[in-house]
C-alpha cells in the first residue's frame, strides 16, 4: 500500500484484496475499475424506496458482487444489508437510509478510483 493509500482516514478500497487478485497489474485494474463504474450507474438506477421488491434485491445482490470485485467491502456490506431489507421487513425509512448509504459509499469507492488514477499517471510521468 501506498503512503498515499495509508494517509486517507478511510479507505473504501481493500487494496490488498484488490491485489490478491490482480496482481498489481494496472491494466486489470483500470478495466476492473471501469466495469465497476459502468456497472454502478446500472445498478443505482433499480435501487429505489419503490422498486419491485425482487427488483431491489437483485440490484443490490449484483452491487454487492461488483463491490466485491473491486474491494469494496464496506459498499458490499451496505448492499448485503439492503439485499436483506424484504426478509428483515425494513421500514420504508430503513430502505432510504441504506440506500443514501450506498450512494455516499459509491461515490466515495469511485473518488478513490479517480485518485489512484492520478497516482499511476504520475508514476507514469515519473517513468
């Protein structure tokens, strides 16, 4: 992990799960990064207070994989909850919290993403 990785107070990224599976392999993970976006902004859509009950559970179930991927553990632990909200019978309350959750933590996952961009356009500068 980076010293710039280390300076943030919270990573939404798991590098180091990232890494496991990766390599270190920048190429891999620009693309992985990349579906994870194009992905989200799919999923986000069907994550509504009214969607159909099967519907949200779905697009939480895929954000929780895609989450997963990229290691976005605490996303994919707010997805897991949603993903729970029709067995545990969650509020409507309950519902739009997590959803305002999920979307604060998406933006933050995809801040990151921006950031160690910049960090590999920089070693690439460097050369």
């Amino acid at each position: 992990m980076s010293p710039d990785e280390q300076n943030d107070s919270i990573l939404e990224i798991d590098f180091d799960h990232l890494n496991r599976y990766v390599d270190g392999d920048v190429a891999l993970t620009r693309e992985l990064f990349g579906l994870f976006q194009s992905q989200t902004e799919i999923w986000m859509r069907m994550l509504t207070v009214d969607a159909d009950p099967e519907m949200f559970e779905s697009a939480a179930h895929s954000l929780k994989g895609t989450a997963q991927a990229v290691g976005a553990l605490r996303l994919a632990g707010l997805c897991l909850q949603a993903e729970d909200t029709q067995s545990m019978k969650a509020t409507q309350g309950r519902k739009v919290k997590l959803i305002q959750d999920i979307e604060f933590t998406v933006s933050r996952v995809i801040t990151e993403m921006q950031r160690w961009e910049h960090r590999q356009m920089i070693k690439d500068l460097d050369g």
